[in-house]
C-alpha cells in the first residue's frame, strides 16, 4: 500500500485533459439518466412491491457514500482506472485488481444489454442487429476523442430530461392519480426493500464513468469532487420525482406486472401520445449509457493493460485522438458479439453485483486515507462498505451465485499468473 499518488503515465500513452466540470457532470448524467429507469422499476417493484421508495431511498444513500469515496479518491489519483486504481493504491494489487475485474466483466454485460434495449425498442425484430450497429456507431464515436463523446453525451441527456419530465407532467396532472398508492403496506419487507435497493443500484452506478475518466479531466482535484455530487443530486431528483409519478397512476401491484413502465404510466394517465415519444427516449437513453459504458470499460480496460493484468499492447494510446484505441475496439469488437449472439436483457442484477463489489473497494480504499488527503468522515466509506455488501447479497440468488463464481474466476486467474511469475 502506498500514500502518494502514482505519477501518471508520460509520452505518447499519456490521455489528453480535456474535460471541465460541466463535461464531467454531463457524462455522469448520460451514464446514470439512462435505461436504468426505464427498465429498473418494475423489477424493483416486483421485489419491494409499497416498499418501492424506500429501496430507491436505501439505494440513493449507498450511491451517496459510494460517490463521496469515489471522488475524494478520484481527485488524489487522476488516473484511468477508477478503482481500479484505488484498491491497488490503497489495499495491494489483488484488490486493485478484483475491482478492475468486476467492472471489466460486469460492465461488458452491461454494455451488451444496453445495445439490446436500444435494438428492441427501434425495431424489436431486427434487435441483435439493431444492437451490433449501434456499437459499432458508439466505438467509433469514441475512437475519434472524448470532445465528440461529451457533445454527444449532451443532446442524449436533453432528450432523455425531456421525455422523462414529459411522463411525469402527463401522470401527476392526470385524474388517475392516487395517492394512497403510496403508501408503505405490509408487503413491504426488510428483503424485499433490501433486494429493489440492489436492483435499483443499477440505475445509479454511472457516476463511476467520472472517475475512471480521471486521466482526461482538467484540474482533477478540484473537477471530480464537484462533478460526481451535481450529477447525482440531479439524478436522484429526476428517479424520485418519475418513480412517484408512476407510482401515483399504476400503484405497486400495476407497476410490478409492465414490462413496459413509463409506456404504460402514460397510457393510464390519458396520454396516449406519449407511447412513440416514451420508446424514442428509451432508445436514446440505452445509447447514452452505451456510449458511457464504453468509455469506462475502455479506460479499466486501458489501466489494467499498463499494469500487464491484459495484454500490455491495450495500454497504446491513439497519437492523434488520445485516446485508449485498441481497448475501445476490444472492447467495441466483445460488445458487438455479446449483442449478437445473447440476450443480456435480464442481466441487471449480475451488473449490479459486479458494481456493488467495485464499489465496496472504494469505500474500503477511502477508509485507509489520512485526513490531511481529504479522507471523508469514516461513517461515509463505513456505510458505503456495508452497504454494498448487504445490496449485493440481497439480490436475487441466480446474480449473487453468477456474479461470485465470476470473480472466483478472477481472483482463480491472478493466482495462477503470481505462482508463474514466482516459477
């Protein structure tokens, strides 16, 4: 374990600083203002049924502490890689490692599912190809600078806020409100709230595309800190106010049988017109988390490889765009065949899994900071440790079983690789 930072990476692999904090929080808000809401409640739903806000609220609390780790461990090691970078910085290499893994691996699905949700919202019988496309269009995006990537980002989120605020308008002003729907019944247990948390986590975890930007934000000690709590606070504004909307018009019970559920909040509130626009955005939201999730995968992907976890040749940085250009394709090239091959569609909780672990790193990692490098007050990484643990373990038991043999497998490989290095 080591207390100063390490210098980052010179000459032609070093990332160019590009990003203010405006471009910061606009990249936080495409990643989390994305697909999450639209296919995150129902599934909450079914598991907390009333107790639906209260696991939002559980959840917005652990991607509190979470962020606040996350950034003042962002803005001591400016750096790609993320956690990545953290757990080996703070813990030792196995645990850098472990969180680089669980990102690499859970991101990826991620990816997959997005680039299948944006193919079967626009042309649900050609979904596969729909997806292969849409990964091909965002890898080259990305391939050609991060600049392109935060104008992109910034539309995406304009379109996503409009028609997130158009169906919470429609609801709460419509006559099919009731407002006892809100209310906390006895279907709502510990385990359920806990496991709606989990699920929910997964429609907040973006806020780590931030940090694992590290090595491209200008002034980093300043930027990182500022930009990961506006992009939260903004999203958990807009969660809250679309989950109570549609909670108000379909209740727990309706909300928990859609598959479709802002479509269908529309609907019961009258508003008919609002179904193409509902699809439109849900397409467009899967593409900004997409894109997001590409850029982050890559720059893990990138980190990783300097430090000879992956082929070291994932570690060369385009000279022109300055940017991770083999591991974008990489990773553009595994995401392609993910959505062309498989339906990822149902791997929300073996990505929030994957996230919780990576996420408990950093909270450990922030615990071991000295106050004088701007540790935050200990009940912050505590909560954010033992929440993580608790969500993750709360989820359903196909991810928890799928999402631990997977960093098994992880840790089983950098065993292996320490006793070949010793031999």
């Amino acid at each position: 374990m080591t207390s100063t930072p390490t210098p980052a990476v010179g000459g032609a692999n070093e990332l160019q600083r590009r990003l203010g904090v405006p471009d910061a929080v606009m990249i936080g808000l495409g990643s989390m203002i994305g697909a999450g809401i639209f296919t995150s409640l129902a599934p909450a739903a079914r598991a907390a049924s009333s107790g639906l806000l209260i696991g939002l609220a559980v959840a917005a609390v652990v991607a509190y502490c979470n962020a606040t780790s996350s950034a003042r461990l962002a803005a001591l090691y400016p750096a790609s890689g993320g956690t990545y970078v953290y757990g080996r910085e703070r813990l030792g290499a196995f645990w850098g490692y472990l969180a680089g893994w669980a990102f690499i691996v859970g991101k990826t699905a991620s990816c997959a599912a997005m680039a299948l949700t944006v193919g079967s919202y626009i042309w649900p019988g050609q979904a596969h190809a729909i997806a292969v496309a849409a990964v091909v269009a965002l890898t080259a995006v990305n391939y050609t600078g991060m600049q392109k990537s935060a104008l992109l980002t910034r539309v995406i989120v304009a379109v996503v806020l409009a028609v997130l605020t158009a169906v919470a308008v429609a609801c709460l002003t419509s006559g099919a409100v009731d407002t006892a729907r809100l209310d906390v019944g006895p279907d709502a247990t510990l385990g359920g709230v806990l496991q709606a948390a989990g699920l929910l986590f997964f429609a907040f975890a973006g806020y780590a595309r931030i940090a694992t930007l590290g090595e491209e934000v200008k002034d980093p000690a300043r930027t990182i800190p500022r930009a990961i709590p506006i992009a939260l606070g903004i999203t958990l504004v807009v969660y809250m106010a679309v989950a109570v909307s549609v909670l108000l018009v379909l209740g727990p019970g309706g909300l928990a049988t859609t598959d479709a559920p802002l479509t269908d909040a529309a609907r019961a509130a009258g508003a008919d017109w609002l179904t193409p626009v509902v699809r439109v955005g849900a397409a467009v939201a899967a593409l900004g988390s997409l894109l997001a999730l590409i850029l982050g995968v890559s720059r893990t992907t990138l980190a990783m490889a300097r430090d000879h976890h992956l082929p070291h040749a994932l570690a060369a940085v385009h000279p022109k765009f300055k940017v991770p250009h083999r591991a974008e394709l990489l990773v553009g090239a595994v995401v392609a065949t993910a959505a062309a091959t498989t339906d990822l569609r149902g791997a929300i909780g073996f990505s929030s899994f994957g996230v919780l672990a990576y996420y408990a790193i950093a909270n450990a990692s922030a615990w071991t900071l000295p106050p004088a490098q701007g540790r935050p007050a200990r009940i912050i990484p505590a909560l954010g440790l033992a929440g993580c643990l608790a969500l993750a373990f709360a989820l359903p038991a196909s991810s928890v079983i799928s999402g631990a043999v997977v960093l098994a497998v992880g840790a089983a490989a950098y065993g292996l690789r320490q006793l070949a290095k010793a031999n």
